[in-house]
C-alpha cells in the first residue's frame, strides 16, 4: 500500500468501506424483514404462505416477531414435543394477517397447512387455497386455510377446488382431519366442518392488516 497514492488507496478501499455497513447489517436482528409483515398479496396474484414448522417434525415451531426468529412453541413453560404423528403437512401462517380471539388472547396470523414435501422453517411461498378446516377448541372456532403451492412442480398433490380435493383426495382430507382431532390430548378438539376455496379467500381478505 505505501507506493498507492492517496486517491488510489481511497479507490481500492472504497467499494469494501461501502459494502461493510452491508455486511454487518446483514448480520444483525435489526436488518432481518419481519416475516409477519410480508404483502399476502403477490404480484402474480398468489396468496403468500411463510412456514413455521415442516411436514414431519415432531417439534412445533413459532416465529417470534419481536425476535424475527423462530421459537419452539410452549406449552406449560417447556418447548413442546409432539406426543402424536408428526406433522402431515408444513404449517404457517398466511402474512399480514390478524385474527382476532373471542377468548382475549393476543391477535396472531391466519394459520394456513401447505400439503407439500417437506419445506424448512421460514420458507416462503406462492400457494392455491383449497379449503378450509374448521375446529372447535374450548368453545372457539379455529379456521385452518389449507392449501397446496402454486408452482405444479412443487406440488405432490394437485387439487384446484374443494370439492376437486375431496373427491380426488379423500384420504388426505381424513389423514389431515384425525391429526388435528388428536395431536394434543390436553386440548380437546372436535370437528365444526369443512368450507371450500371460495370461504377461504374470503377469510384471508377479511383478516389483512
């Protein structure tokens, strides 16, 4: 460096002294977007999913907003471990999403099941609304949006309706029903019913933010 003048050191130096804040920035909480607040909207007209825990995991995960990470979900005060099949499908929420509890529990994203191969935590993606579950907790209502990938190439199965689902797949539609009646016996759960893709998308646009 001795024998660069001053403008040929500055030159050199430059595009490292402008990337460094980028790098570090990158590798701070405060530079990470916050999932939640993603448009649910894309600009192909897809309703977007963020996954939170995969298809097969036995430990359910959370995204933590404030942290913009995610967390295991609790239960009891202690990370919670499946005592059930692990998951059928990869489960989210759909983004810019709100719903509101009858029972005074903080507002959270509209949960959506994306039936596909296993996608990681924090995988984002374009899906197609097929029908929605709806289950009875302690006397509230829970609306489950569930859904398959846009893209046909990372579709494993490839209903376009609701009632195109359950008549082409009706053993996914009981696999998924019995999971959720029976994956916590702590937390008794029956059946209300089932509504189609129509219901669903009705449902996502009365609960953006």
């Amino acid at each position: 460096m001795k024998n660069l003048t001053t403008a040929t050191f500055y030159a050199c130096t430059t595009p490292f002294r402008v990337l460094l804040p980028v790098l570090l920035c990158l590798t701070a909480f405060g530079c990470k977007k916050n999932l939640r607040e993603l448009p649910a909207l894309t600009d192909t007209k897809h309703w977007r999913a963020v996954i939170e825990t995969p298809a097969g995991s036995s430990h359910p995960l959370v995204y933590a907003a404030e942290q913009k990470e995610f967390v295991p979900q609790t239960e009891a005060g202690q990370p919670r471990q499946l005592e059930f099949l692990p998951y059928p499908a990869n489960h989210g929420f759909i983004p810019s999403t709100l719903v509101d509890s009858a029972q005074g529990r903080p507002a959270a994203p509209l949960p959506v099941l994306v039936i596909s191969e296993k996608l990681e935590p924090g995988t984002v993606l374009e899906i197609l609304p097929v029908g929605v579950m709806i289950l009875d907790r302690d006397g509230e209502l829970h609306h489950l949006i569930i859904a398959v990938p846009a893209r046909p190439s990372e579709q494993t199965i490839s209903p376009n309706s609701y009632s195109d689902f359950s008549a082409r797949y009706p053993a996914v539609k009981s696999i998924l029903q019995q999971w959720y009646l029976n994956e916590n016996p702590r937390r008794p759960t029956r059946l209300s019913g089932w509504k189609d893709e129509q219901f669903a998308e009705r449902l996502i646009q009365q609960w953006v933010r």
